[in-house]
C-alpha cells in the first residue's frame, strides 16, 4: 500500500483495495475447494508455523522494537507474562478466560507508574468521530496497484485457510468448502468495506487463534457482542487512544504467550500424524516448517520482483505451498486414517 501509494497517490491505494475486496468475494467459491488438500500433516505444519513466525514479533515488543532494549522493557515484559501464567495457574472461570486483558492492563499500570506511558494520544482524540467514506478523495482504479493487491489479496486467503484450520481443530467443529467459502467472502467484504472507509485491508488474524486456545471461548455468540462493541467504540475515538497507550514491551509479553499457544496446538495436530508407518510425512513437516520459519521476512528474495517477494518472504504461505504440495506428491497413493 504504501509503495501504490507513493507512486500513485491514495486514490489508486483504495481503488485498488475496493477491487480486491471485490475479487476476494468473486473467487471465494472456487478458493474453497482445496480443503481437501489439508490432511493433518499439512494443518499440523502450517499452525506450527504461523506459531513459530509470529513468535519474532512479540520478541520484537518485549525489547521495544530497539537495537538495545532497557532492563525497564525487559521488566516489563517479563511481568506482563508472570501475570498471565498466575491467573491461568490461580484462576477460573470468567477471570481465568480474560487473562491476558488482565496482563495488558496491569503491566500498563505498571508502566505508568514508571512514568513510561505516553496519555497524548487520548488527550489529542476527538470524543465523537463518524467514519466518512471516501476522506482522502475519491478511489482511482490503476490497474498495476490492483493486480498487486489482488496478489496480495490471494497470499492472504492462503494464510488465513491455516487460521480457519487452526480454529477448526480447538474448536473441534468440522471444517467444509461451505465454511470456507463463508469465510473468504467475509474477509472480501472487509477489504471492500476497508477501501469504502480509508482504512486497511483486513484478514483473518493469526494471533487470535491463541487468543481462542487461552480464553477457552468456542462459541461465536461473544464475537457478535465483541464486533458491535468495538462498533461502538469505533465512534468513540478515545477509547481507540487507549489501545495505543499500551508499551510495546506489556504487547510483546501477552503477544509471546498467545504464539507459544498456536505452535503447541499445530505440534498437538503433528502428534497424531502416522510418522511410523510413512517416513514421507517426515520429509513434508520437516521441509515446510523449516522453510516456513527461514523465509519468513528474509531477504533472500530481494533481487526478485516486488510480486514474488511478497510471497517466498511470508513464511506462512510458504509452508502452506510446500506442504500441500508435497503432500500430494508423496503421499498422494496413501489415504489419511
């Protein structure tokens, strides 16, 4: 987005983004169709690595996204965690459910009263704000900046099939086409809705899939409530503010006991994979993985066009590729169990 936006303006940024959404929708039916081509090996070894890729990012928090973090970052940090492991370990019910807002908000706290939170944010927000379509000038539909978001748009769908599928598997409800389907054409409509409103395009989150593991909630009701409350909140800039008050390192520590929760359960999914039997399954764990975690923000790609970088330097679609891929080469003679 901002290489679209630098070289032809945020027109074509939300033009390109409105036809993405519009893509995403059109293709949703026939995207669906591969989830046959997700055995356990191949969802154990995409979860495993969403997991142990998203694991950097909460390292990069807890240090303050800094070359040399403070002890205060590292104090922090640790904190957030040992308050989250307390409640788990102490705690039941409700408490135990919203243990890392509990974190967030205590290590917050904390870190206030080390005078290391910034309240500029909440004073500087208007109370009331009403999102206006179309702020930044009407959409201009270029057609480079599109195929790059539609690019994009198709590496995302790939990663967020390993979040439905991470989802599936602690929620224990059966994953079909139809589901997913349901779910690509949702995210279709955020995009869309993302261009319509300035925004961001939007996409499944891989660091929710922890957050379903530790709170233990399996039902959709919550997420209705939760989506008309941040609906509200939307409206309400300073609520918004707070959330950018949080420090880094308080993020980063809830951030790394979320992704600790997704690798294990991808691991979870492996342990039941038929390794004695079919040495094969080694070799696709193994190599998708690896890949996976390696490629995952390197710069290996970077004599490449803009478009292949995109995709060999997100870890997650790489480990989803190979392990489909490979799947169905060495064991395409052989049936799941």
């Amino acid at each position: 987005l901002i290489m679209i936006g630098e070289k032809h303006g945020s027109g074509a940024m939300f033009g390109a983004l409105i036809v993405s959404g519009i893509y995403v929708i059109l293709v949703s039916g026939v995207f669906s169709k591969v989830a046959n081509l997700f055995p356990s090996i191949v969802t154990g070894s995409v979860i495993t690595t969403i997991g142990l890729t998203l694991i950097p990012v909460a390292i990069g928090n807890m240090g303050n996204n800094v070359d040399k973090p403070t002890g205060q970052s590292l104090f922090l940090a640790a904190i957030t965690v040992l308050i989250i492991l307390l409640i788990n370990i102490f705690t039941k019910g409700f408490i135990k459910s919203i243990s890392i807002l509990i974190g967030l908000i205590v290590g917050t706290a904390i870190a206030a009263s080390m005078g290391l939170v910034d309240f500029s944010p909440v004073a500087a927000a208007p109370i009331v704000h009403v999102p206006t379509p179309f702020y930044f000038g009407m959409p201009k539909f270029e057609l480079s900046s599109i195929i790059m978001m539609c690019i994009i748009a198709t590496v995302s769908m790939v990663e967020s099939t390993g979040v439905y599928l991470a989802l599936s598997d602690i929620t224990k409800e059966p994953l079909d086409s139809t589901r997913l389907r349901n779910g690509y054409r949702a995210e279709g409509l955020a995009v869309l809705l993302g261009g319509l409103f300035n925004t961001f395009p939007y996409t499944g989150f891989s660091q929710n899939v922890g957050l379903v593991k530790l709170s233990g909630i399996k039902t959709r009701l919550p997420i209705y409530y939760a989506a008309g409350f941040l609906v509200l909140l939307g409206l309400l800039p300073k609520f918004g503010a707070l959330a950018q008050i949080i420090p880094s390192p308080v993020l980063g520590g809830a951030m790394l006991v979320m992704f600790g929760f997704v690798s294990i359960q991808g691991m979870q999914i492996l342990a039941r994979v038929d390794f004695a039997n079919n040495e094969h399954n080694f070799l696709i764990a193994a190599v998708s993985i690896a890949a996976g975690v390696g490629l995952n923000g390197s710069n290996l790609f970077n004599s490449l066009p803009n478009a292949f970088q995109m995709f060999f330097s997100n870890g997650i679609v790489v480990a989803s590729l190979l392990a489909i891929v490979l799947n169905a080469i060495l064991n395409h003679k052989k049936k799941e169990k």
